[in-house]
C-alpha cells in the first residue's frame, strides 16, 4: 500500500541522528538525559562519563553538584526508567572549572 500524504522531515531527522549517534552507554545516558531530569537540571548539568555504572554528572557550580549528591537516588532512579534498564548504579557530581562552562 502506498502512502497517500508525505511524511514530516523531522522523523527523517530523528532516524538519521539516531543511526549516526555513538552506540556507548553514555551517549544513550546524554540522550534521555533532558527528559529524565527535567530542563532545569539538564541546564546546569550533564552527563560526561559513565564507567562501570558510575555516573559522572559535571554541573555549573558547585552548589549544583551538592544538589544533585542530594538528589543522586532519585536521579539514578529516573534515569534507568528513561534507559528502560538498570544501567546506573551511582552518581559522582563535580563542578566544572569557571571558565570550562558553556
């Protein structure tokens, strides 16, 4: 059967970024990253490193950091629901440098 009304582009897109985006846990991690946390923490934090299911979250201060230390069970929580798998253990929250952000 053929289609009758052409496609959005954005799907096109979104395929496409998905093919050409790096298979590691990590990047899937930076992916849900925005909606796991909501657009506050993503803007003032992101994911940097993920080893062994540590997660290294590098924040824009360090009261940041300390927020999210504070929040770590609760983030490690939504995050694995977004991943649909246990992947995160942990957190380790520092800040970046002043000048290192953004």
């Amino acid at each position: 059967m053929r289609r009758r009304e052409p496609r959005a582009l954005s799907h096109a897109v979104a395929a496409l970024a998905d093919s050409l985006a790096p298979q590691t846990t990590l990047a899937e991690i930076q992916r849900v990253w925005p909606d796991a946390v909501g657009e506050v923490v993503a803007g003032q934090a992101e994911p940097t490193r993920e080893r062994d299911g540590v997660l290294t979250i590098t924040c824009s201060s360090a009261v940041w950091a300390q927020e999210l230390d504070l929040m770590g069970p609760d983030l490690v929580g939504r995050i694995n629901a977004a991943l649909g798998a246990e992947t995160v253990r942990s957190l380790r929250c520092s800040s970046a440098p002043a000048k290192g952000w953004r």
